[in-house]
C-alpha cells in the first residue's frame, strides 16, 4: 500500500493574474482531474504537506467516497519548483459531461476511464523533486 510519507505527490503552485500564488494543483490519477489545495505563501520547492483528499472515487485505495475525511485519510504533497501553468496540459482531463458519466456511473471501469488514469505526469525537468508514478 501507498506510505504517503515516503512518496508524496507532486503539487504546482498555481498563480493568480498578478503572480500571486493563489493554489497547490494536484493531478489526481483516480477522479482525473486537477485537485485544487491552500497553498501558504511561505512554502518553498521540496516542503511537503499533508492536506485532506478531495476526491470523490470509491476506489481510490487513499481515501473515503464523501467528507469529512478522516485526517489519515488524505495525502502529501510535495511543493515543486514548476508552475501549474507549465504543466496543466501534460495530462487531459474529461469533460464537464464526461466528469458527469463517471459519477454517475461511480467511477466504473470503462476503457474512457481506464485511459484516463492511465495518464501520467512525466517529469520535465530538474524543477520536479517528485513524480506521481504509482
Ligand atoms: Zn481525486
């Protein structure tokens, strides 16, 4: 099983209009989508911070279908240097309609979701300390 502690995933300062840090971006491989974390302005490159999951997947092995979640329940995330502007478009995330579907569907196994998590951040540079490679 996953030791959050040992293997956190990685999170992308997302920057507001004025480059204000306004986020911590995280790809989540089992919704499929960016979860969206506080980010304090203090954090640099390398700190690693737990924060409480967002998802809504029952098969997701790191958490609960609905909040609250237990504090135990969430995950680490480990501050990069790299900008989520830079990284956004490395993975694709479904459509508001197919976003829908697979609630609907409670996160069935289809082919449409299998190769949505399938996706993986592919490290680009040295800006990255860790990659979301489970
Ligand atoms: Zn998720």
């Amino acid at each position: 099983m996953t030791d959050h502690a040992a293997r956190p995933v990685p999170g992308f300062p997302e920057h507001g209009r004025r480059g204000n840090i306004v986020g911590l971006k995280m790809w989540c491989r089992w919704c499929c989508e960016w979860h969206t974390h506080s980010h304090e302005e203090w954090y640099a490159a390398g700190h690693v911070t737990h924060r409480v999951a967002h998802c809504r997947t029952p098969d997701n092995p790191n958490l609960v279908p609905n909040p609250p979640y237990p504090e135990s329940e969430g995950y680490w995330i480990e501050v990069q240097a790299a900008p989520f502007s830079e990284v956004e478009k490395l993975v694709k995330e479904p459509t508001t309609a197919q976003r829908r579907a697979m609630a609907r569907r409670g996160y069935e196994q289809t082919d449409a979701v299998r190769r949505l998590r399938a996706q993986r951040l592919v490290q680009q540079d040295a800006r990255w300390t860790v990659v979301h490679d489970e």
